[in-house]
C-alpha cells in the first residue's frame, strides 16, 4: 500500500478539532512582527511623514534631532544600515542625512487600518527585510495575531452560540492583507506574519510540500496555493495559541469554502486581491451604502475623542458629524478583542506630545480620512454579513469526514523540511548595503 492509499484508507468521518492541521505547520515560513521602534515613522497619510521628515532635517542642532529623533537600544543617528528591499533613501548615519525623504508606502498598521511608513532601516528597530524582499502585487499575507482574552463585549454576550449570540461581536480569527502588514495585535501580544509565497511574483508557495498536490488527489478538483490561503480564510479556528485548518474530504465542501474564503480575501484585502474584476471595490448596496449625513467637523481639535455609535438610527456620531447607515455587525467587529473602528478613529484624533515630530500632523480632519472611513465600514459591513455562511460551512465540516494532521504525516506531506521554514534565499535585485556598498545576501 501506497502512502496516499495509507492516508484514503484511514480518512473516517468525525476526527476532533484537536486532530485538524495547524496553519503553523501547513504554513511553515513565518516572520515575526515589524517594530518601528518610533510611531512618528507612521502616519494616516504620506505628506505628514515628508513633512516630520523635514522638521528632522531641518534640526543643525545634534541634540535637538536626537531630541525628535527618539533613539532606541536598536535604533540610533549613527548607525549606518542598507536600504530596505526594492525602495531607495540613504545609508549613512542620520546624524548626517540631507536628502529627501524615502517615498512612504502603504502598509497595514493594523487589522484594517492601512497606514503609511517611511521605508528607511534607520528609522525602524526591526523592518524584517525578508519580507520586504517578496512584497510585490502577487503576494498575499496572513497575520496571526497573538492570543487575546476574550472582550468584555464578548463575555456579555455569552460568547459564540451562548445567549444573547446576535449581540456577539465579530471577529476574525485571522487577518489577511495584500499590503505589507506590521503585524502587531491590537490587544500587544506579539502573533506571526505568513507570506502566501516565499519569492516575488507569486512563485513557490509557502506551503508544507506536497499539500496542493494530495488535496488535488484527495478531492478530485485542481487545488492551487490561493485556493489553500482561501480554504483557510474560510474555515481557520483559534485553538490554543495558535490556528488550525480543518480540510474537507468533500470536494463540494471544499468549493464552497474557497469561494467564500476568496470573498473574505476581496474584503480584507479592500478589493486587491480576488475579485471579480480587477477594479472591483467592496460596496453596499443604494440604499444601505453609508453616506456623510452631517459634516464632520474640519478644524483643529473639532473631534470628540470617542465616536459614539446611536443603535436605533444606525449611526457614527463624530462630533457634530454623522454618517449612516452604519450597520451594528461593522460597529462590533472587533480584532483580538479590540473593536475595529472605534481604535481605527482613536489612532487618528488622539492628541501628540508638543514639540515632538508625532505632532506633526494635519491641522484639521481631511477629507480623504472621510472616505477611508466609509470604505471600512463597508468592509467591515460585509465580512459581517458572511458570518452565518461561515457558521453553516463549520457545521458541514463537523459532520463530514476530514484529513487529518496525522493523515498528512502519514502521507509524507507533515512535517515540512526545515528548509521551508526558512526564507528563500531571494537575489534577482541588488541592495545597497551601509554606506552605500553593495548589500551581500
């Protein structure tokens, strides 16, 4: 008998949720969390970081840049470090830095809260240059945030299926972003970050070997790496700390969790990855699209500090701004423990120390903050939508048989080598090193 004969032979209904594969071992590659070391190398939009960037350099005085600067144990002026991966800007010491700032991007900050960095080692205690290395527009990564107890909110409802379950708040069990995520949990316990894809332009899969292939076999269906990401978008359960991936033997079970797993994707992603189209943005439907009712306020400090949600007419009170409708399941969705948009507002409106470079901002609220705004709501409207499919998808997986991670090891797919667990040596562009020499990988 084969080894996949050996695994077809022993594939019976009902195994336990502790016999399902973790996505630390189907996912084997795995980075910890960016750490900027410094919040004013973050900012909701790019011109606020050129101008602390100036505010910086405009400083002759040593004391004075150190003073904005904020030196860490990892991070000080002198140190001279290579460029990040695939984005320009000095190599010297900072203490003798003159040129312009390096072109922020956009990363994911947080669960749904795209934010841009200045792309400069300098600046950051820990940038993780081996993601940098493959964050192009193929990739697609997972965090998996670290263990977070579970909410007040979520205690009063009783929790999933306890009394009370339509006042249970949502969340994720896992984030996915096409951005490069920093990887940090709302509630500041360290998780992972899982590149879909181990080298840029989509190639060689961060998957344990052979897993597409004995799916393919198993199921009958072609099985590729984003149908696996999606599968796991889907169907992925805390446990313990860390995620497991329960995997059908249905093949029907198994396209029905890939397409809402790749509508999850389109979602999280804010319609970069998986849609229909390659324009395709997440929208409500007329009628239940939420729309600026009242203005928000545009002037400095014209913000509460605290949004306020008014249940009965569906609506965001900022101040004596409104927005609506807001529907409660995106007002409760919440990220380990953390509600989404009520820290997604609190990040933009809390005040900054005078005469440090975070208080280098924008005078007033600006209007694209507004739009954003209105794209997260829908998101977070629609992910909530999808939670009774999802709900329905767990029941027909409990009922069906399984494969499980003692069925993989079996068939030769778990462990995965050491090797996987390590970054792709990755060298189809130069990297300037310190100092401008060349970087060697």
């Amino acid at each position: 008998m084969t080894a996949r004969q050996a695994v077809s032979a022993a594939a019976v209904p009902g195994p336990s949720p502790g016999d399902n594969p973790l996505l630390a071992d189907l996912m084997p590659w795995s980075v910890p969390p960016l750490r900027t070391g410094r919040s004013w190398a973050l900012a909701p939009d790019p011109g606020t970081l050129t101008a602390r960037w100036d505010r910086l350099l405009r400083s002759e005085d040593r004391a004075e840049r150190e003073r904005l600067f904020r030196p860490s144990r990892a991070r000080g002026l002198h140190a001279a470090l290579p460029q990040l991966p695939g984005h320009g800007g000095g190599t010297g010491p900072l203490a003798e830095e003159t040129g312009p700032c390096p072109e922020p991007v956009r990363i994911l900050h947080a669960p749904f809260d795209r934010q841009w960095l200045i792309p400069d080692q300098r600046l950051l205690d820990a940038a993780r240059p081996e993601l940098w290395r493959v964050a192009d527009e193929h990739q697609l990564f997972v965090v998996e945030p670290g263990a977070a107890p579970r909410s007040p909110a979520s205690a009063r409802a009783g929790g999933p299926g306890g009394p009370g379950g339509a006042d249970v708040p949502e969340e994720e069990p896992l984030v996915f972003s096409a951005l490069l995520p920093e990887g940090r949990s709302p509630a500041g316990r360290p998780g992972r970050i899982r590149p879909l894809f181990r080298r840029p332009g989509g190639r060689e899969p961060n998957l344990a070997p052979g897993l597409t292939e004995l799916l393919t076999e198993r199921l009958g269906v072609p099985v590729d790496a984003v149908d696996v990401l999606a599968w796991t978008a889907a169907a992925a359960r805390p446990r313990g700390e860390g995620r497991s991936v329960p995997l059908p033997l249905s093949a029907e079970v198994w396209r029905d969790g890939v397409a809402l797993g790749r509508r999850i994707l389109w979602l999280h992603t804010f319609g970069a990855r998986c849609g229909e189209t390659p324009d395709a943005r997440p929208k409500l439907p007329g009628g239940r699209r939420p729309y600026v009712r009242a203005a928000l306020p545009a002037g400095p400090h014209a913000l509460p500090g605290e949004p306020v949600y008014d249940a009965e007419e569906e609506a965001l009170l900022l101040g004596e701004g409104r927005i609506a409708p807001v529907p409660p399941a995106a007002w409760r969705f919440e990220a380990s423990g953390v509600p989404v948009l009520a820290q997604w507002y609190e990040r933009r409106t809390a005040s900054a120390e005078p005469g440090t470079l975070g208080a280098v901002r924008p005078a007033g609220w600006p209007p694209a903050l507004t739009s954003e705004l209105l794209e997260l709501v829908t998101v977070l409207a629609l992910l909530g939508e999808l939670r009774p499919e999802r709900s329905r998808l767990a029941e027909r997986l409990a009922a069906g048989p399984r494969l499980t991670a003692a069925e993989l090891r079996r068939g030769g797919v778990l462990p995965a080598p050491a090797s996987a667990r390590r970054p792709a040596s990755v060298l189809d562009r130069p990297e300037e090193g310190p100092n401008g020499q060349f970087a060697l990988l």
